[in-house]
C-alpha cells in the first residue's frame, strides 16, 4: 500500500509534495507498527495493546493462538529435568549430613571433654587464690583480681604453684599437718597427672624512645604493644582466640617451675623472677601453663592461664584449657559405630566424586574443544557447586583427621617412652616440644 502510494504521488505531485507525503505515511507506518509490536513483559512473543503488557493472559488461549516457542519449550523441559534431579539427590545429602554429625559427634565426645576442661577451670578460679588472711586460711582474691605484677607473682605462688604442684595430701583444716607428700606434686585434681611443671613464658613489645622535646612529660621509654602479640589488648580475649592466637614469645625469658624441684627451690626462683624484673614495661603478654594426662578419658590436657597486659594499665585475665583424645579409636562400646559411619561418610564423599566426574567426562566428550568453555558454563549450577564444595570438604576433612589421629598416637608413644625412660619429668626441653605439640 505504501508503494503504490509513493508512485502515484510522484506521478502528480512536484518533489516537494513527493517529500511531505513520504514523511507522513512512514511516520504513520511507525505509529502503527509500534501499536501492534507491544510485547507482554513475561510471554515475551505475545502481541499485547499497549498498556496491558502486566495484564493477566489465558494461557490456553496463547497456546491456541500464538504457540510457545521451540526455545521456550526446551528450556522449561529442561529446567524440569534438572530440579527432578536434584529433588532425587535430596534424601542424599540429608543422610550425608546425618552421617557427618554422628561421626563428629562419636569422635568429639564431648562430655568428656568438657568435664575434665570445667573441672581445670573452676578449680583454678575458684581454689588458687591469693590475699590470705593472717592466719593463711582464707584467700581473698583469684586470679581475675589479679591487676598489678605483684599481684601476678603473689598469685602464681600462693595460687597457682600451691594448687598445681602440692607438697602435702588436702586434709582436713582443723588437723595439723606437717610432713610433705611428694606424690602429691605430681597429680592435680587426684585423677590428672601432672607433666613437667608450670611453664612461664611472656611476649614482648619493642622499646621506644621519646624525643627530647616530650621527655619532660613521659620520662620513661614508649613500650608499644608490639606486632608480635596475636590477641587484641583493648578487649577481653576469648578463648577460642587465645587458642588460635599467633603470639610470638621471647624464649629467653621461658621459665619453668618443675615438679621435681622443691617448694623452696620454686619459691627463690620467682622471687627472683620479681625481683630481676622479669614482668616489665615492655611484657605485653604473660602465659602460664601446665600439661596434665587423664588415663580414664585417655585425654591430654594443655592449660593456659593468660594475662594480656594493656598499655592502659589494665590486666586481662583468662583461663583456657584445651584437649586432645591420644587415640580416637579405643576398644570400647564405641569403636563399631564410628568405624561404620566413618566408612559411610567415606563412601558417601566417593559416591559424589564418581558422579560428577562422569558427568564431566561426558561434557568433554560431547562437545567439541571449541564448545568445553560454553558447556562447563552451563555445568557450574548451584547443585554442582555445592557437590564439589561437599566432596573438597569432606575429603580435607578425612585426610586431616587421619593426619591428626596419627599425630596423637605418635605423641602418646613419646610421652609413655619420656616416662619410662626417667625417673620424673626433668628434660624441660622435651616436655616444652611436647607442650607445643
């Protein structure tokens, strides 16, 4: 129509009436062709009026009508097929989740540990204590009172030292007692054997001097935290961060309270320790700890008994017991089912390896080279993303605890052979390796 009308107009009309007509009818085309091009917003290939495009269409009547496109379709199958698959692997990954929690919960034991841990830490807070009255039967003050270094020291030997490495059997307080208990030294809470001693150690901050223009108001050197230290000064420490801590000690300045030596001996040696100026200015850190083995748990326990020197002034204190099973396998009522849901879980993580990289081994063998890119950028969904997040984690998490188990019989091979071998725990640089460890 728009044809014949442009040749029958310049066969009557001068080539300015030709122009104005040509414009004329394509703009009137254009306004037409945009009234029956309006598109729904969801059915992309519906034809809508304007201003019905989130207008709510009968589906039945765009099938008759219009059909759905080959695309659309495909897409939708496809889409369908994908969610059945991933519905079908639900019931797994619920049973691989079962699984994991029993076999945590089978291997961490965690009433066990925690009773030997609360047992640590409330006899330390509750029965080392310092300021005793006249007649030494009644201390005032634990170690969260503790908040000058004289405090320090007065707690470390009449609390501490007194509690972890006693000299004579806990008897009644009416009844006078007199003779030492050598035995006593080398058990803490009557079941826990103590190893080695109390280790003392501290980390140190740099020494700073101030220029001569400031002297006047601070006559002592800057002693800055120090980069060294791991551990926050200006809040509270928690104790999963004093674990995980990466503190830097000066090992010059380790000292070890030994249970072999004598209760004099230990005494002179902290007396000493105060005196020298052992905690000082440039102290950002101080840590005392102590290892104990419980035969009944077959446990080993490394308490750390910490105080954060802030350059406010303030102490922070905290007591952190943590421990480790030397054998994650013992021979008791236990030992069946964690070797069954340890070799379920195992099979489990195996099972999704092999699904998955036959699903990957058919992707490159379908497609060509040119093709691998655009394939694995459909075969990255959120399902296969999280079945390798699945597979990676379980496997580093069987090889680590296999790695870890084998560390703790090792260490608990060394420990029987460091016992048998001597008369007490005096090597102090084996059982500081074996601390550490």
């Amino acid at each position: 129509w728009l044809k014949y009308e442009l040749v029958s107009t310049a066969a009557s009309c001068p080539w300015a009436a030709l122009q104005g007509a040509l414009v004329g009818r394509i703009s009137m085309s254009e306004d037409e062709t945009d009234l029956q091009t309006s598109k729904h917003r969801i059915l992309k290939w519906v034809p809508v009026v304007p201003g019905q495009e989130d207008d709510d269409v009968d589906l039945d009547k765009v099938a008759q009508e219009n059909g759905v496109p080959r695309n659309v379709f495909l897409a939708y199958i496809v889409s369908e097929i994908s969610e059945e698959e991933s519905f079908k692997t639900l019931p797994f990954a619920v049973l691989l989740v079962v699984i994991f929690a029993l076999a945590f919960s089978f291997h961490d034991q965690a009433q066990k540990i925690l009773d030997v841990q609360d047992a640590v830490r409330f006899d330390i807070e509750e029965n080392a204590n310092f300021a005793f009255n006249n007649i030494g039967t009644y201390g005032a003050k634990n170690i969260y009172d503790v908040n000058q270094r004289g405090d320090f020291f007065s707690w470390t030997r009449m609390g501490l030292m007194t509690l972890v490495l006693q000299t004579a059997p806990n008897i009644a307080e009416w009844r006078e007692n007199n003779e030492t208990w050598d035995a006593a030294k080398e058990y803490f809470l009557n079941y826990n054997r103590v190893i080695g001693g109390i280790r003392m150690r501290q980390a140190r901050g740099p020494k700073e001097m101030l220029p001569p223009s400031e002297a006047w108001l601070y006559d002592k050197p800057l002693t800055p935290i120090g980069a060294n230290l791991g551990l926050n000064q200006h809040l509270r420490p928690e104790n999963y961060q004093v674990v995980n801590a990466d503190t830097v000690f000066d090992e010059s300045k380790t000292v070890w309270l030994l249970q072999n030596e004598s209760q004099a001996h230990n005494d002179a040696l902290l007396v000493e320790m105060e005196d020298s100026g052992w905690f000082d200015d440039q102290t950002s850190q101080v840590e005392l700890s102590f290892t104990t083995y419980n035969p009944h748990f077959d446990t080993l326990t490394v308490t750390r008994v910490v105080v954060l020197q802030s350059r406010s002034g303030h102490f922070w204190r905290s007591v952190v017991p943590q421990s480790l099973f030397l054998d994650h396998f013992p021979d008791d009522d236990l030992l069946l089912p964690k070797l069954i849901v340890d070799c379920i879980f195992c099979l489990q993580v195996l099972f999704l390896l092999i699904l998955e990289g036959r699903e990957l081994a058919f992707i490159c063998v379908r497609y060509p080279a040119s093709g691998i890119l655009q394939a694995m950028g459909k075969y990255a969904s959120w399902w296969n993303v999280i079945d390798w997040i699945a597979i990676l984690y379980g496997s580093g998490v069987a090889i680590l605890f296999v790695y870890l188990d084998t560390q703790a019989k090792d260490l608990g091979g060394d420990l029987r052979e460091m016992r048998l071998s001597a008369s007490s725990w005096i090597d102090v640089v084996e059982v500081d390796s074996l601390v550490e460890r």
